[in-house]
C-alpha cells in the first residue's frame, strides 16, 4: 500500500497564502492552537511536508492583495493568542480578508447546542 494512501485527502485548517520568494517557496498566514498566535511560515510547514490536496475556497475579498498582506503581518505583529471561541483560525483569515470575525464551524456548533438544549427542553417538559 502506497504510503499516501493513509494520509488525509484535505488539510481543513484556514490559512492564507501570502506568496512565494526567490527560490519558489510558498509562505503562508495562519493562526494555531499550536504556537497560540498567529505566524508566517513556509507551505511545508504548514503541512509537515504531507502531500495534502488543497481545498482553496474562493472568496471576494474587498481588500487589494497588498491590503491583505499589510492586514496579515499587522494581526501577526499583534501577537493575539488563539482562542477557539474569539479568535481561531476561521476568524483570523475572515478579520484579515474583510475585516469580519466570522467562523462557519463555531456557528454550525452554535446551532447544534442550541438544537439540543431544544429538544432537552421540550423532552423535560
């Protein structure tokens, strides 16, 4: 068995591209719960060198380019910690992209928790 075939198909983690040097190296912005900040590091990093299919979600950003790399570097410099409720991953590329503190995945959980505390509810009642 191919050694590829145990690794996972998608890396769902949000980052974003920033670009690539000289020497064709592809650096990337994201924000972890594993420095718990946001960082700048190179793709292989990002991936640990795993052999991922990247799953680029196009999105309009109102910002230029430059405006999005400026806004980047300025939430790294920042060095706000990663939090999962106020500032992961989802919010950090939304903050930088349109200037919005948006996360799908914390608002899918939100409704889930609110679909349950529901059915307790009336279940209780």
């Amino acid at each position: 068995m191919d050694e590829k075939e145990l690794l996972p198909t998608e890396f769902t983690h949000n980052a974003i591209i920033l670009g690539e040097d000289e020497k064709k190296k592809k650096w990337i912005v994201h924000n972890h719960w594993t420095p718990m900040k946001p960082t700048v590091d190179p793709l292989a990093t990002y991936t640990h060198n795993y052999d991922y299919r990247y799953v680029y979600q196009e999105r309009k950003c109102p910002k230029s380019p430059m405006d999005i790399v400026k806004t980047a570097l300025n939430e790294v410099k920042k060095g706000t910690p990663y939090n999962m409720l106020t500032y992961n991953c989802q919010q950090f590329t939304s903050i930088i992209c349109d200037g919005q503190r948006d996360s799908s995945e914390l608002d899918k959980w939100f409704v889930l928790i609110l679909l349950v505390l529901f059915l307790i509810l009336i279940l209780l009642n």
